[in-house]
C-alpha cells in the first residue's frame, strides 16, 4: 500500500523542487510528481525520496546510526542543541521554515523545532538515519538527498539553515536562503574528544587549518554574524565512549572490535564546538 503524505512534508510543496527539471512537486498516490511526470517516491517509514540516476553513497551504516542514536539520547551533546537552538530562535520569523543540511537522525533539527513552536523543518540526507530523522518531530518531514549536488529547493525559500557536523555547499546554502536568513555552522575544534583521540590512534583527526579553510569557503556568500564556543568536561561510561567513537567517520577507520576487548577508555571527555550564525551578503 502507497505511504501518505506526511502531515509534516505538505508545508513544504512549495518549497520542494523536483530533482530532474527543478520544477514545484504536488502530491501524487503516494509519491510526489511534478507536471512532466517524474514521480518521487514516499517511503513506508515517512521520507520522500528525492534521489535520482546514480545513488550518492553514505559514510553512514546501520551501526553508525545506532551508536548516535544511543550516544544522543544521553543528553551529553545537550548543550550544543541549545546553543543552536538559541541561535536560530535570534533570527527565526514566527512561522519560519528550518532545513538541516546532513540531518542523520534529526536529533538538532528536532531539538529547534522542540523550542519554536510556529517553526516546520525538512532535513535532507543520503544516511539510513533518515528514517529516524522523518519520526524526529511532528512538525519535521524528511527527503533523501546527496547534498553535493544542487539541492532539491527553490530559490530563496528557507528562513535558517543548519549544518551541524556536515559537510557545506557554500553556494547552495546561499542560493535557498532568503536574504534575511541565517545559516548556522556547527563544527569542531582541535581539543574536541582530545582524551579519545589520545587512546585511539585511528581516530580521524581535525585539520588545523579547518577554520581558515571554512572561512575562505563561505566569505565569497556570507559574513559570519556571531560565533560561540561551546566547551565542556562531560563524563563517559565506558559504552558511551564506544559510541562516541562509533557515531564519527571514525568508525570507518577501525576494525569492528572484539567484545572481550578490555582497553581502557576515558571516563570523561572534551566537548569542544564553534556555533556561528552567518547572513547572505
């Protein structure tokens, strides 16, 4: 049987291009379609899929997605969703429309949409995360999209962008921001989960150039309006720390792990991120 509409994906049709000829989509029987006639699947488990021709790949696996999924609901990452959540309040219009660029389970997508009541959002992904990301809120809806290429969105149509851990399309963002939007970055510094870096070698490690590198990337489209830093010691079990590592690109670094090994792990971590919210110019 054809999945419905979501209640959370209609706010968004004018919103929604079609992927092939960049045109607005209108509900069909289960699926949307645009009026050449290219139809875009509703999943069962509530996303649409937007995907066309040949299949982005995902870092993500069934694995990575449990070991966040886990990991997030300790509430450790807690204040990086409010520092975010903060930041989008700033600037958000009453009725504003939120996409999370990289969304995975839509853990910070829903956390926004949890402290703004009037806010919808639309999280776009390639990861099987996604559909824990179309169940992440009722007010938030869900597509599949490799967010390299152009994005599934028309021009000037969204109030705030996030891009919590992911990776960035300057022009992109630019191009489906209205011009009184916000895109809000959040990434890494060099002291982030330094006490698991310190234990596991193979963790990926983060480039001190990679703040430079941001700021040539986005100067050309946008002027950063403010920035904060968010750090803190926060306690691990042993488990959680697993699943720090286990949630990160880490992950496809390393051997899957006997359960009997026994390697000491920190019981207590940095947490370390930059939040920046930043105008079109």
């Amino acid at each position: 049987m054809p999945a419905l509409l979501p209640p959370a994906l209609e706010p968004f049709l004018d919103v929604l291009r079609c992927p092939v000829c960049r045109v607005r989509l209108r509900p069909g029987h289960g699926s949307l379609r645009c009026p050449a006639g290219h139809t875009l699947d509703i999943a069962r488990q509530g996303y649409v899929s937007l995907l066309t021709g040949i299949r982005a790949t995902s870092g993500d696996d069934a694995a990575m997605v449990q070991a966040r999924t886990r990991f997030l609901s300790t509430g450790r990452y807690a204040p990086i969703s409010k520092t975010l959540t903060r930041l989008a309040a700033d600037v958000l219009p009453a009725r504003g429309k939120v996409a999370d660029i990289g969304c995975g389970t839509g853990h910070y997508l829903a956390g926004v949409l949890d402290r703004l009541p009037g806010a919808i959002g639309l999280g776009l992904d390639t990861s099987v995360a996604l559909r824990s990301a179309a169940r992440s809120h009722p007010r938030a809806a869900a597509a599949s999209w490799d967010v390299f290429r152009p994005f599934p969105l028309g021009d000037s149509t969204v109030d705030v962008l996030l891009n919590v851990f992911a990776p960035r399309t300057p022009s992109e963002f630019h191009r489906v921001l209205r011009p009184t939007g916000r895109l809000i970055v959040v990434r890494p510094t060099e002291r982030h989960l330094a006490e698991l870096r310190g234990r596991i070698p193979a963790m990926v490690t983060i480039d001190p150039d990679k703040e430079q590198r941001l700021r040539q990337a986005l100067d050309p489209c946008f002027e950063p309006t403010g920035t904060r830093h968010v750090e803190y010691t926060a306690p691990l079990t042993r488990q959680e720390a697993i699943d720090l590592v286990g949630m990160t690109p880490s992950a496809r670094h390393l051997t899957h792990a006997d359960p009997t090994d026994q390697r000491p792990l920190p019981a207590r971590g940095t947490v370390s991120v930059l939040a920046t919210s930043y105008r079109p110019r």
